[in-house]
C-alpha cells in the first residue's frame, strides 16, 4: 500500500460508521492522513466512496501532486475514458491531477488514492 509517514509508528486500528447520506452524489473521505472526519492512517493515503446517480459525470481530483488512484465500481456500472466498468470492476489511474467518470447507472464507487513513487 505505501510507506509510514515516520519510522518506528506502531499501527493503529479504528472502526466507524458512514452513513450513505453523506456520499450521496459527492465524495466521503473515510480513511485519510489528516481528514478529521474520517479513520486516520500513518499513510499518504485516502480512501474515498461515493454513490452517484445514473447519468451523472463526477471528478475525482487528486489530494497530492504525483498520486494515482485505483477506482474501484462497488455496485453499478461507470465509464472512465471509453473503459466500461461494471460490479467489482477496477481501473488504475496515475500521472493525472484528476479523472472524470461516467455513471451509467446508479453506482458505488471506492477510489483509493496513494502516492506512485517513493
């Protein structure tokens, strides 16, 4: 997955609960190395779900210059550059700032972002 931010950090677990009202047709952070709202990690990663309705065009801009994300379709089906993606589907994606998707019907996404070089 990556790297700790420092050495010598023991690991931490954590659990919460996101209710659906706050992704719909937006972004939720759930796992972040600073969102305070979300599960905190000793990582430069993000963890992001949403649920968008059909026929919608949604952005995802990166948090940090040289990350990728890997953008998983969790339920429904999406299109990321002329790529169909359906249930459990994934494409991964790097040296962009940002990526549009298409959602074809109503879908769950899961974008897991994290940096591409060490």
């Amino acid at each position: 997955m990556g790297f700790p931010q420092r050495a010598q950090h023991y690991p931490r677990y954590d659990q919460k609960s996101y209710p659906l009202e706050g992704r719909k047709n937006s972004w939720q952070v759930v796992v972040s190395p600073k969102d305070e709202g979300a599960v905190w990690i000793n990582q430069d990663a993000y963890f992001n779900l949403g649920h968008f309705d059909a026929n919608s065009n949604v952005d995802y801009k990166m948090n940090t210059n040289g990350n990728g994300v890997f953008l998983m379709v969790v339920e429904g089906e999406a299109e990321v550059d002329g790529q169909v993606l359906s249930r459990r589907d994934a494409i991964g994606i790097w040296d962009a700032d940002s990526v549009t998707i298409k959602t074809n019907a109503e879908t769950e996404l899961l974008a897991i972002e994290i940096p591409m070089a060490v």
